[in-house]
C-alpha cells in the first residue's frame, strides 16, 4: 500500500513524475494523487485545500527567507519553483514580464484613437489586409473586418471584435458575434480580459461557424512578438555547456539538422521542419516563425510553440516550447 503524503509532498511528486517540467492543473494533480493512493481526501472540497496549503507553504517560505516550493502560474496551473530559469536568464525573464505587464496596463489607459491604431498595426503583422473599422463602441473596443491572408494566396473573410474590458467576456458576446457574419467569413474575438467557460464552450462548437478568442496574455504575447507597442534588444550571453550534445540525445539529430515536427488541425495532422529553433518550413515555404506556419493551416492567430511538437528519446510527443527552456 502507498505511503500517505501530506497535500504539498504529493502535488511535488505528481508534478515531479508527471508535469516534464510543464505546469499542471490544481485538478489533474489532485485526480492523479488520489489515483495513486498518495493521499486521502475526507473533505468535501479536496480541490480548495491544496490549493489553500500550497498558497500558505510559499507564504510561509517567503517569511523565512527562503524560495518556495511551487510557481503558481494562474488559470490554476501550478509548477516547481526549480524548474525556473536562474541567474541571469531567470532576470531576463522577469523583465520581459514587468514589460508585458506595463504593455498591458497601457492598452488599457491609451486613447480609443492610439487602440485602434494598435489593433491595426497587430492585425496587419499578423497577416490581415484590407482592413475597415466597422464600428467603435463605448467601451473602447472596436469592431473591425478584414482578409486574413495565409500563404499570400489563401485569404478568409473575418470579421473581428476587440473588446478593451475588464471582466471576462460571456456567451452572448460569442453568439451575437456568430449571428452578424456574412457568407463563408469567420469570426474572431479579442479581448483585453478573458473568457467565461461558456463563451469558450460556444465558440468552440464543431456545429455552428467557427469563432477563434485571444484573450489578454495571448494578445499581448501578440503584440510582443510582433514587436507592436514594444522593442525587442538582442542580447548574446555566453555559456558554456553542452547543448549540441543535448539535443543530440535528446532528438537523435545535430542541432543544424531539421527537426521533424507535427500539429494538428480539424482532424488532420500536418508535418513541417523546425530549423535552428526558430523558422519552420512547411510545404516548401519557409515560415519565420513556429506562429506563422501554425497560422498558415489554422487560419487564425496560433501559439506555434505550442502548437507544434516531436517525438523525444522515447517516442513521445513533446511541444517545441520545451526545446526553448
């Protein structure tokens, strides 16, 4: 019989055999626990009391001067604290999100006229164009359609809302939004915020026309790597290790070899080339970036880095994010 854990010990071992250094969900880390019979929950509310004693564990830690044990990364996802970048790097990181957040905080502040300039210059790099704003309501937010051009051949009608709210955005939203497009034009919804799991659940529906979300990380994430509101400074920092080596155990190629990678969509799965971990090549074009060939088979704005992934050691799928850490 398993020896009983307290709730910490067990989330670190769950994470530890189970997390490959990814964030884990406060749920999946309880249900896998309780699976292994590392723990026993009499209470009527398991899911509040780990993350109670998590929470009080990096307090208490805090107090006394020391690191805590878990990253609490939001949404309810939690990790190792180990798993973080350190040293340099882990400052490099900090800043980037002090950047993000101060981007963030701004497009909140700035004027109707500087956001529609934003939103329009993102919507342009991303690949849209002929772009016309339809509409600009009383909240901030903006109405906009315009052609997402994919492949500089491919272009979809889509007609576009961006919403600069501070509560999440509901169903009715996704469902009116649905209801005004055109023939065979997709709809797209941007918000400052983020998205209520109804809104999620409709707009995800396979029955009716398709409507993608960004939510606030995801647009400033955008906005960064697009380089819209912000300015990127490359930095080269020397280390010395072993990292031709590494990802020569770990993928079986040299580090300027192709690296096969895969993602799917609607049902179908797509394979590309991941180059020196930064472009993509898919169909014989060469894509800048992992988002870019993603984009160009969704159709719409997608994180590549988690879109794509390949096959480790042991032949099983990992996202190309991991191959940045």
């Amino acid at each position: 019989m398993p020896k009983k854990l307290s709730f910490t010990d067990a989330a670190e071992k769950v994470l530890r055999e189970f997390g490959n250094k990814e964030p884990m969900h406060y749920k999946e880390i309880l249900e896998t626990a309780v699976r292994k019979g590392w723990i026993l929950t009499k209470g009527l509310t398991p899911e509040t009391t780990l993350t109670a004693v998590i929470g009080s564990e990096n307090r208490r830690r805090l107090r006394r001067g020391g690191e805590p044990r878990f990253v609490v990364h939001g949404r309810g996802l939690y990790g190792l604290s180990e798993w973080e970048p350190k040293g340099l790097l882990r400052d490099i990181q900090e800043r980037n999100e002090d950047v993000k957040e101060k981007l963030r905080k701004s497009i909140m502040k700035i004027s109707p006229e500087r956001f529609e300039e934003l939103i329009g210059q993102l919507l342009a790099e991303i690949g849209f164009d002929s772009i016309e704003v339809t509409n600009k309501s009383a909240d901030g937010g903006i109405d906009v359609k315009g052609e997402l051009v994919v492949g500089g051949v491919i272009g979809t009608k889509m007609a576009v809302q961006v919403k600069r709210w501070k509560h999440n955005i509901q169903t009715p939203v996704v469902t009116q939004l649905r209801g005004s497009l055109g023939p065979h034009e997709q709809g797209l919804i941007i918000t400052t915020s983020d998205f209520s799991k109804g809104a999620i659940k409709e707009a995800s529906d396979p029955y009716k026309a398709p409507i993608a979300l960004m939510n606030g990380k995801e647009l400033v994430d955008l906005m960064v790597e697009y380089q819209v509101g912000v300015k990127k400074k490359d930095i080269s920092v020397l280390e010395f290790d072993e990292s031709d080596k590494l990802l020569e155990k770990v993928l079986g190629k040299e580090t300027s070899a192709k690296i096969e990678i895969f993602g799917k969509s609607k049902g179908k799965t797509f394979n590309a080339f991941l180059i020196n971990l930064k472009q993509v090549e898919l169909n014989g074009k060469t894509y800048r970036s992992p988002s870019g060939a993603a984009r160009s088979i969704c159709g719409y704005p997608v994180d590549g880095w988690n879109f794509w992934k390949y096959r480790d050691e042991n032949d099983k799928a990992q996202k190309i994010d991991r191959l940045r850490k």
